[in-house]
C-alpha cells in the first residue's frame, strides 16, 4: 500500500493543536481548531476572474460552451469576481478555457470565462457556501471535534461554547442558517431544540444511523432522531468519556468507550453501559493516571483478530501503556511498544486488496504500524508474549488447596504453523490480590517448567506441586525469532487443607 501526500495540505495545518478528521460526501473534513479545511478527492475545479451577475447555486449544471463537458456545481469561493467552482463532473468531455453558461436557481442565465479543469484531489478552507454568511449562516471559528451523523456535518470543541454541538443542513456541508424553517435546517444541538447538554463535550461518536453520541466530561448523551424535528438527547449520567478518540465499535456494534471507571460496554441491543473493567482490573484508571492534557487514549476494533486495542499514551515522548481486549473472551491483556511506537491515532482500513486491510496505527516517529502475525520479532527486537490465569481459588471458601501437577497443550501439528516452547510460572499465596500482583510483575513463581509443542506430549506433564489458597498461571515466549500458541492449560488439584498462618 503506496502513500501518497497531499501537497497542498502541506504546512497549512497546526499540527501542536488537536486534529479529527471525518469523511463525508467524497471529501475529508480536517477541524484543527481555527484551521477548518477539505480535502476534496471527488469534485473538478475550474476558476474565473468574474463570476458574473449570476453566480451558481449548489446543484446548477454547468456546460462547457466549446468542450460539452458538465458538471453539477458543489461549492464556490464566491459570489463575485474572482472565484473557484468545484462541482462533480458528468462527462468524459473535460472543461477547457471557455465560456461557461448555465441556469441558476432562479432561471438566471449564468455566464462566465472558465479556465481548463483542474482535477481531483484538492485542498481548501472549509466555509459557507460562496463565503456568503448572510445567506449561509456562520460556522464555528475553532471547533475540534467533528463527525457525520444524520447525513449532518457536527462541529464541537469551541472552548467559548464547550457544550454545543452545531450541526450543518442535511446533506449539505456548505449551510450553517439555522434561523431557516425546513426539517433539514442547520441547528446547534445542545441549546434546546432537541435537549440540552450541561456538560463539556469531549467526544461526538456516530454509532448508527441516527443515532449520534455525545461523550462529555461527566456524562454521556445519545442523539436520537432528527435534532431539528422532533429529534430527543438521553442522557447517561455518570460515563463520561476521556477524550474525541477513546472509543470505538466492536464487530457487533456494540459501543466501547474510556470513561471515569474503566471501559464500558453498551451492546447494540441494550439500554444500559456495563463496565467491562471493574471486575478484572479495577484499579485501571487510578494506575494508569492519564490526564487529557498530557495523554491521549485511543481505541480500535481490529476485525482480523477480533479484539480492541486500546493505548494510553503521552504526547510529549510517545510512551505508552496499552491493553488488548479479546472480544471472544473478554480477556485483558497487556501489551507494550518502544517509545517511538507509541500510538496516537488508530483507524481499520478496510481496503479492497486483503493484504491492505488492518487497523494502521500512528506512532509518534510518524510511521504508520499494522501488527503482522507472520513476523517473529519487532525490528530484530524479542516479543515478550504472555497470558496470565488468576487468581484461581484452590479451595471453597478462601481455605488452603493445592496444585499436584499441570499440563499445557501447545498449538500446531495439523498444519505448518506449530509453536515453539512456552514457559510456565506458576504464583500461589494465602492472598488473591497478592498472586495478582505476582503475575503483573512476573515475579519469583513457586513451579517453572518448559513445555514443547505441538499438542500434548507425553511425559510433558509437570509433576512439582504448591500450595496457597490461589494460584496464578503465566505462560509465554520471550525468545527472538520464536512464535507461540496454546490451546489449553491442564491443572491437578490435590487435597485441600488447613490454611497456613
């Protein structure tokens, strides 16, 4: 997959200032602040001196009078003298210097001398249509959220106007009047007209078709319905969300979001969040100590692996702590990245050609990474692979068990993929917080052993026991060049008995 720069985009963006960007209608719309741009990859631009008497309205066709060629107009710079035209062509035949004529709404004959056709990809400031704000409404002068919702442009972020959400003309990107009357008119969601927002908005999440989420520092919101016809905002106290990236759908289209207590999960057919973190690490947000000045917490649904990845990561060097959520089986998993891999944006391209698709991954040396499961190390470097059991009670009611012996059965065998060996600690204690602990660290175990794969071998069984009222099981592969897979780990119970004081 071949990248190629938009040079006119080149030093014309802040890139010290929070960036979102989202497609709509052909284009990207780049919020940077005051900096509020598009990238056109879809429509044909041609210039003029003069606009004329006339100038076009969105949706006029114009004709070529020498070439033929037609285009439906999209947006224009201005209303008089000099402007740019750039509108969708119909036609093989191009634009060349000519005169072009046209109709606009009105049935005013539209005339002017047009240049020959530039064509697509194009960079430019994002305004009301023709610059014309009397007719257009004004857009924010600083936003730094956006998103499409409802066929909607939506801008938030200004810190004048923390919690408003302003939302352009359905359907079109160019009108921001939300003094017109029609269903589609622009509006500004949060003042009143569907619900208001007490909150300061951090995140606006498009889920579904009508449905646009608004995460805020406390709270979040969900958009149901047309917000300038009879559309409502739900509230959910208490899950607010950390930041404009920290959330992102599962292959379900369940909504995961970053919030005050851990993650949290609102299935597609549900009502209600569920915190998916509180029980297995319920400290996650107090050990993490991300503050949204300093950090930024993103998250991605890699469809190939089924899981979501999220890293917490600092701005200014990159380092990063990050976690794995395997959506099979709800596990969290710790993963790790050199500084220069740190991961400040993510987003799964879901392109035609299977060797492109993957969630690409912007770090902060400003390559972008995929995760490849053909390759055995990270740039000659060993991968620390591992996955953690634990705590597992040995015995009812907190008393004192044992572990008589332990298996594992390595993957590999009907197929080419077979793994290597994988190392077993085995951690036991009176405490299930301490084996925690234990297993984080990777600390001194109470049983180590080798097992070789694929499968179960025989005479592979680990006959050494412990004891402690819970035990920790980490297996994994920290060896360069070496890949691992598991399909089951085998425990011997023994008797239990008195707790040791």
């Amino acid at each position: 997959m071949a990248m190629v720069e938009l040079e006119a985009a080149r030093d014309d963006i802040d890139t010290a200032d929070q960036l979102t960007m989202f497609e709509a209608y052909g284009k990207v719309f780049v919020v940077n602040g005051a900096n509020l741009k598009v990238a056109d990859f879809q429509n044909t631009k041609i210039t003029t001196t003069n606009v004329g008497a006339n100038p076009p309205d969105r949706g006029n066709i114009l004709t070529g009078g020498s070439s033929g060629a037609q285009m439906v107009v999209d947006y224009i710079t201005s209303d008089s003298g000099a402007c740019t035209i750039y509108g969708y062509r119909t036609t093989v035949a191009t634009f060349t210097s000519e005169t072009v004529t046209g109709y606009d709404s009105d049935d005013n004959a539209i005339s002017f001398t047009g240049t020959a056709e530039v064509a697509p990809p194009h960079w430019y400031d994002w305004t009301v249509y023709a610059n014309d704000e009397t007719t257009y409404g004004s857009m924010p002068t600083k936003a730094y959220l956006g998103c499409l919702s409802g066929g909607r442009c939506i801008l938030s972020g200004n810190p004048s106007y923390p919690n408003q959400c302003p939302a352009s003309q359905a359907g079109n990107p160019w009108n921001w009047n939300n003094s017109e009357t029609t269903a589609d008119h622009a509006t500004v969601i949060g003042t009143g007209d569907a619900g208001t927002l007490g909150d300061t908005v951090r995140s606006l999440m498009p889920v579904r078709d009508g449905q646009l989420f608004i995460g805020c520092a406390n709270s979040t919101h969900v958009l149901i319905g047309n917000p300038a016809d009879g559309g409502q905002i739900v509230a959910f106290p208490g899950i607010g969300v950390y930041g404009s990236h920290s959330w992102c759908l599962d292959g379900d289209g369940s909504l995961l979001l970053w919030g005050s207590g851990g993650v949290s999960k609102l299935a597609k057919s549900s009502s209600q969040f569920e915190n998916i973190s509180q029980i297995v690490l319920p400290d996650l947000v107090a050990d993490t100590g991300a503050d949204p000045a300093t950090h930024r917490i993103t998250m991605g649904y890699d469809y190939d692996r089924s899981g979501i990845k999220i890293c917490i990561t600092v701005l200014a060097d990159g380092s990063s702590e990050n976690w794995w959520i395997d959506c099979k089986t709800g596990g969290f998993f710790p993963d790790s990245h050199a500084d220069a891999h740190g991961v400040y944006a993510q987003f799964y391209y879901n392109a035609n050609d299977p060797d492109d698709k993957g969630l690409l991954l912007g770090c902060a040396d400003g390559y972008i990474r995929v995760h490849d499961d053909a390759t055995a190390d990270d740039d000659g470097a060993a991968i620390d692979s591992y996955v953690g059991f634990g705590p597992i009670a040995l015995a009812e009611d907190g008393r004192d068990g044992s572990i008589a012996a332990i298996d594992a059965v390595l993957a590999g065998g009907a197929s080419d993929s077979v793994s290597d060996n994988a190392t077993m600690k085995v951690f036991a204690d009176d405490v299930a917080e301490t084996v925690i602990k234990q297993l984080t660290a990777n600390g001194t175990p109470k049983i180590a052993a080798t097992f070789v794969g694929p499968g179960r071998r025989a005479g592979g069984k680990c006959r050494r026991g412990t004891r402690g009222a819970y035990a920790g099981i980490r297996i994994g592969n920290s060896s360069a060049g070496e890949t691992w897979g598991m399909e089951q780990v085998i425990v011997d119970g023994g008797a239990t008995g008195r707790r040791l004081k």
